[in-house]
C-alpha cells in the first residue's frame, strides 16, 4: 500500500510561492488561513534555501497523540485528516505539530479559536467525496479522482513533489546523485558506489509531480 508523502528539494525551490496560491484557490481557503507556506532561511546571506511547508502527514502523527476529541485519522494511504464537526478549536495540536501546520480561522474571547484548518493532501474529509458539505469544510477531493495535490502539480521547478513516499525517495536520490557525482565530497564514492556512472545517472521512477 502506496503512503503518499510530501517531499521539497530546497535546492530547487526558487520562493515563487505557486503553491501557495494554488492551494488556496483550489479549495477557495478563507482570508488569513495557509495551509502551505514557503519558508526562506538565511534569507539574503550565502547558503539561502527555501522550503515550501504544510501538514507532512507523518506516519505517527503528533497532532492527533494530543487531540482531546479524537477529531483526527488517517486514510489507507497515510494522509491524516480531520473532522471539523468534532474539533473544538483547543489548540493542541497546533503546538504539538513541528511544522506548524493546523491554523485557526479567529482568536475570540475565552481563547476560542474556530474550527482548526489544514493540508488535506487534496482528499477532503469525512463527508461523501466530492459532494458540496465535503468541498465547503475541506476544499476539493482531488485524489478521489485520480489526481494528485495541485500545490506540487503546479511547482514549475519541480521542488514540490508528492506521491508515494518510496518513489519520492528514489527520485530524491537520483537527484543527489547528479547533483553530486564527482563532487569530492569526504565519503561519497562508499556511499554511492556504482561499477559505472551510467548505472548511477540511471533515470528513476516519474509521475508524483516531478523528477
């Protein structure tokens, strides 16, 4: 069974934020919500990345370990969604989560804080697929219908993949291995042996989003 993953390549990653707004005219995401975010580090110096962030639907995920209601699960495919019928906008898991991807819609009196929003990996909620209650809380269910998240479709230097997490590995280390071969780097050729360096430019898997 595929575990669909997000992978970014920060070398890639060029901030034009496409992602960003493509999520959010996808599934139409409320004024002051992101479910994706481009982060810059070392903004402006020597060595600057930028990594496009959102839920990473991680295997054991922490959001849920602290939700006091039960309001999240996770599909067969490993993408953990929520309910909003049953989140009661504590906030737990906002400050359980790493990458600081559950946002609240308003800040109200007595600390209340909406109904918590998030990536849904484009597979909507609970609700029947692709009906209206399903898109109005969750936004579109692109993977009931064969596709997969727009905000890595639309990423025009492939930085932003999605997919199954085994194949986004192999494309990953395809990628190392032509950014790096012959590089000197201390301890590469025991890492990446290969009897010929056809055998290590071989081209991996495609069809997640990039390669």
């Amino acid at each position: 069974m595929a575990r669909m993953k997000f992978l970014c390549d920060a070398e890639r990653c060029i901030e034009c934020n496409a992602c960003v707004t493509a999520c959010k005219n996808e599934h139409e995401v409320p004024w002051g919500i992101n479910r994706r975010r481009v982060v810059t580090l070392r903004d402006g110096d020597p060595g600057e990345r930028s990594i496009s962030m959102a839920c990473m639907h991680c295997t054991d995920p922490p959001c849920a370990a602290v939700c006091p209601v039960d309001c999240f699960y996770q599909t067969a495919d490993g993408v953990v969604l929520h309910s909003k019928d049953l989140c009661i906008g504590c906030g737990y898991c906002f400050y359980a989560c790493p990458f600081g991807a559950p946002q609240f819609p308003q800040t109200t009196n007595f600390g209340g804080r909406g109904k918590m929003d998030k990536c849904t990996f484009c597979a909507g909620g609970p609700e029947a697929d692709g009906s209206p209650e399903e898109f109005q809380k969750y936004g579109k269910n692109r993977l009931a219908e064969g596709k997969l998240p727009l905000c890595a479709e639309m990423c025009s230097t492939r930085a932003l993949m999605a997919g199954d997490g085994d194949v986004l590995a192999d494309i990953y280390k395809e990628r190392v291995v032509r950014r790096g071969y012959g590089s000197g780097a201390h301890g590469w050729a025991t890492a990446y042996v290969s009897r010929n360096r056809d055998d290590a430019l071989a081209p991996g898997r495609v069809g997640t989003g990039g390669s």
